[in-house]
C-alpha cells in the first residue's frame, strides 16, 4: 500500500490529510486475542495503529512483530498503555492519536473480560468489572472519540462484542448482558451519528483467546473446555473489522456475526 505519508522532524509519521488509504486506528485491548490480531492486521496493511492495554510488555512484544511487515506497507504500530475503566486515560488515548497523526480515522473498541459463573456463585466483583471494562469502557472511547469525529467531518467507531449480543447461555447472563449493551449502544451510536460517521459492530463467536482464562468458578472452566474445542482464530475478526473499515465512505457496515462453522 502506498501513502502520501511524511515525517515531522522528530521522525513520527505525520499523515497527509487528504491520503484516506491510510487510516490512524486506535484498537483497545491490543494486548491479545482479537485486539492483537486486529492491531497487527492494520499495521500490516498501512495503517497507523495505536494499540492500547494495560499489558504494556505485551503491546512491546507486537510492536516487535509487526515492525517489518508495517515497514513494507508504510504503516506503524505504537504500544500505548491503557485502562478504559478510566475515562481520563480513554480521553488522553484518543488525545495522543490525533497529536502523533493529526486526525483519527477509526477506533476499535475491543477491551473486554469474560469471567462466566452462575449467578448463584455471587461473584459480585466479577459482575462489577465486566460491567466496568465491556460497557463503560466502551461509553469512555465514544465520549473521547466522537466529538473528535464529528469536528473532522468523518470517523469510524467499531464494537467488538459477540454472540452473546444475541443469546444467552447458562454462567453467562451478566457477560451476555454486558456485550447485549455493548450491542445496543453501538446501535443507538449508530442511529444518532451524522452519515459522515460510520458505525459496526463485530460479535464473534469462539474464539482462540485468553478470554476464558479469567474464568475462576471450577464448573466453567470445565464447560468451557468442551466448547472452546471448535473455535477460531482472533484473525478471522480481524479479517471482518478490516472488511469494515475498506468499504468506501457511503457504505456503512451495520454488523458482522463471526462464529466457527460447527457453532449453533
């Protein structure tokens, strides 16, 4: 891919701002699974990512990976720590982007924890933190980024939520719950946006992930097992935001369901 990039004299890619081939992408849980994939799939193909998480040794170690192959594209990958439980981080994420870049073009909320139980466990503080993390750091990257879509005249807000928007299964009704917000939301984003802003929302089934790893009820971890044994790769999601975000600007992906083909 080729780009009308140049450079300011510290050496940090600044984008032309009439190039839209190369897109500054800020992705959210960049650290693993889905939001790695996604990162490093941007990178690759010109574009200039920030990749935020809180796993600051993990976000170095993708910086590592995908330096050659952003090199070739003409794109960039810079780690970025980042929690979007708090809204001031959120907002300074968004804040660097357009600093470093000029303009953001797109922001791929994919953060997200999974710890399923039974209601019956009472895992209070497991209920409470993915409420935290999968619905208000959603609402964070929205308040950050859309006044800086709607003052550019363009923009692109992506949702990573799931399969669990549309159905709910046993030890999972508050995830379920929290990705059904994620769901609805970004649907009333959508609704609410000016044309120029486009607005998808991503819901995987399984995926390959460290998702299930913050399981900590026994009987889970075990169910889980069984039904983790079909799923896919985190760059099958990667293939669809990247779909989303290629289209031209009057089209507007609504929603993508990805799930393994065996997954009813």
């Amino acid at each position: 891919m080729t780009t009308n990039e140049t450079h300011r004299s510290d050496g940090v890619p600044a984008v032309d701002p009439t190039d839209r081939a190369a897109k500054v992408v800020l992705v959210t849980g960049a650290s693993s699974g889905i939001g790695e994939a996604v990162a490093a799939r941007m990178a690759a193909e010109g574009h200039h990512v920030l990749a935020g998480a809180r796993r600051t040794e993990r976000l170095d170690a993708l910086a590592g990976r995908t330096a050659e192959a952003a090199a070739r594209s003409g794109g960039s990958l810079r780690p970025v720590r980042l929690d979007v439980t708090d809204p001031e981080d959120v907002a300074a994420f968004v804040a660097a982007a357009r600093e470093r870049h000029g303009r953001v073009d797109a922001l791929i909320a994919n953060a997200g924890v999974m710890p399923l139980s039974p209601l019956a466990a009472l895992h209070v503080a497991e209920w409470d933190r993915m409420i935290d993390v999968n619905v208000r750091g959603l609402l964070h990257g929205i308040a950050a980024a859309l006044p800086v879509f709607t003052a550019q005249g363009s923009g692109h807000f992506v949702t990573v939520a799931s399969i669990g928007a549309h159905e709910v299964v046993p030890t999972a009704a508050v995830y379920c719950g929290t990705k059904y917000a994620a769901w609805a939301i970004t649907e009333g984003l959508r609704q609410e946006s000016d044309p120029s802003i486009r607005v998808t929302t991503v819901s995987p089934g399984v995926v390959a992930s460290e998702l299930a790893d913050t399981i900590t009820d026994a009987g889970t971890v075990e169910a889980m097992r069984a039904y983790r044994a079909h799923a896919i790769p985190p760059e099958a999601i990667a293939d669809a935001v990247s779909y989303a975000l290629s289209q031209p600007p009057e089209v507007d992906v609504n929603e993508i369901v990805v799930r393994p083909a065996r997954q009813r």
